[in-house]
C-alpha cells in the first residue's frame, strides 16, 4: 500500500512555466488600430508562430530573398485577389505558384468579374465546366504561349495582359505579369473543366507545366538564407511539386537552406505539413503550420506584413 506523506514536492517558484503574463493578449478597446490590435495579441501559440511567419517575410524583403506564394484556387474563389496584388505591388512577393484551377478562376474575374459556378446543380444535366469562353482562352493562350517558348504561367498571363478585359486589374496574372513576377502553375490532367473540351491540348499544357517547373527550381535558391516560402491552401499538387524542385536544386548543386516555410489551411493535411513545412527545413530553417480560413487569415497577414515594411 502507497504512503500518501512520502510523496516529494518543489516550490512552484523555482519551476519553469511556458506561460507568463508578460505574453497575454491585451484587452479589447473600442477604435484601435490595426497596430495596436496585432500588438495586442498574445506571444502564445499560433498567434506567436503568426507574429513569427510576420516578422520572416518582412526580413525576407529587406535581404531581397525570395517570398514564393503558393496557392490553392479556393484562395482566388475567397475574394482575395486584390491583397494578393497588394503583395505583389509592394515587393513582397516574387514567385507566384498556382494549380490549374488557379488560372481558370482568375481568367473569369478578369473577363467577367465573377467566378465559381454551382458544381452540384450543373453536374446533373452535364453543364458543370462546360462554359464556352473560359476554355477556348486558355485553352488557346496556352497553345499559342507554349509555342512561342513560354512556361504555362505565362502563356495565360501574357494573353490577358493584351485583352481589353473589364476586370483585368483584379487578375493576379495579369498584375504578376506587369511587375514581372515569375508565375509558375501546375496542371493534373483532368483535374481541371478546360481539360473536357476540345480545345485542350495535353501535350502543349504538359510541356508548359514542365517549363513553370524549371522556372520554380530555378527561383528556389532565392530561398536561401532568408527567404520565405508561403502556403494557402494546396493539399497536394503545389506541395507534392515544391518538393521535388527544391530537391532537384540541391541535387544540381544550389544551396537552398535556412528559410522559413509556412503552410496556411482550413483543417490539417499530412502533405502540406511533411512536404512544405517539415522535410525542407530539416537542414536549416522554421517551419509554420496555421490553421484557419484563409479569408481571414490572408488578410490578417498581409496587413501586419505592410505595416511592419
């Protein structure tokens, strides 16, 4: 039978604690400033690791390294083209990588100034994807572009930079385009409505997606010793490719270490988290998982990054 009285105890002053009140949040107060609101936050957790991935993008500038941004198509479909341009106005970010879907939700904003059809109710009669002009201009740019020796980023880009589209100053594309940020996008065949008309071209759009590849590992040793590698919302493809160029850029002999990778997303996911902010920081460097909604979580950065440059 246990002794209850033998057992041993310390003062809980001579204890470390991870928590101090020194790192609380601050109270809420009517008319502060976004300053004064980051400030207020507390050097605890997330909102610590933000504060972190914050202060990595602004260093990032000031060394001139390399900011990539990678994203999902949902971040476009979020209403978050216009922060996304800011970033690229200011100098902030200078790579871009997009998925397939990423260039087709751009494209319509800058046509039309609307995207994101209702997938459920058009799947039932076969209209789902089936708009006629989505497909025939990127279809087309893509052909033309890749033609002319052009990674598949561009060839659209460079189409919608000589359209006389309405909303063209909302395209990240054609912005990128403009201050002449590299746009890198990755196609999945058949992942994509343009791939079920016949204005498709497999070949060209493969070959396209192969050169943005280059262009990638090419631009990864701007990582190095300072750089930033951004996250939104790609599960598989933007994290699946990033590794495999950063290990094809260390394989050629470029040294691509010491950089802070950082994966924002609604929910966990293995590959972002192993592929993004795990396995390329092992030689060098931090990483940053964030859960949240990225029309939130964008912006919130975004703005802590332009007040802080």
């Amino acid at each position: 039978m246990i002794n209850i009285n033998k057992v041993k105890t310390y003062s809980v002053k001579a204890r470390a604690s991870k928590v101090k009140i020194n790192d609380f949040a601050k109270p809420p107060v009517k008319k502060r400033s976004f300053v004064e609101f980051y400030r207020s936050l507390p050097k605890i957790l997330k909102a610590q690791d933000l504060q972190a991935v914050v202060d990595a993008v602004v260093k990032a500038r000031k060394l001139k390294k390399a900011v990539i941004f990678m994203a999902g198509a949902h971040v476009i479909k979020c209403g978050l083209n216009p922060v996304i341009i800011e970033l690229i106005k200011k100098k902030i970010i200078t790579c871009i990588a997009l998925n397939g879907a990423g260039i087709i939700h751009d494209f319509e904003i800058a046509f039309q100034g609307k995207t994101s059809e209702d997938i459920a109710e058009n799947l039932k009669s076969g209209k789902f994807g089936m708009g006629r002009e989505t497909a025939d201009f990127i279809n087309n740019a893509i052909k033309i572009g890749v033609r002319r020796g052009l990674g598949l980023g561009y060839a659209v880009a460079g189409k919608i930079n000589e359209s006389k589209f309405p909303f063209k100053n909302l395209s990240i594309l054609y912005q990128a385009y403009q201050n002449k940020v590299p746009v890198c996008v990755f196609m999945a065949i058949g992942t994509d409505i343009i791939h079920q008309h016949p204005s498709f071209d497999a070949a060209l759009a493969g070959e396209g997606s192969l050169r943005d590849f280059h262009l990638l590992t090419e631009n990864l040793p701007q990582l190095n010793n300072g750089g930033v590698v951004l996250n939104f919302g790609s599960a598989v493809i933007l994290p699946e490719v990033f590794v495999k160029a950063l290990n094809l850029g260390r394989n050629l002999g470029y040294k691509i270490k010491d950089f802070v990778a950082a994966n924002f997303d609604m929910i966990y996911h293995y590959r972002p988290f192993q592929n993004v902010v795990s396995r390329p920081v092992m030689s060098g460097g931090k990483g940053y998982y964030i859960v949240g909604h990225h029309e939130i979580m964008l912006p919130l950065l975004a703005q802590a990054v332009i007040e802080k440059i």
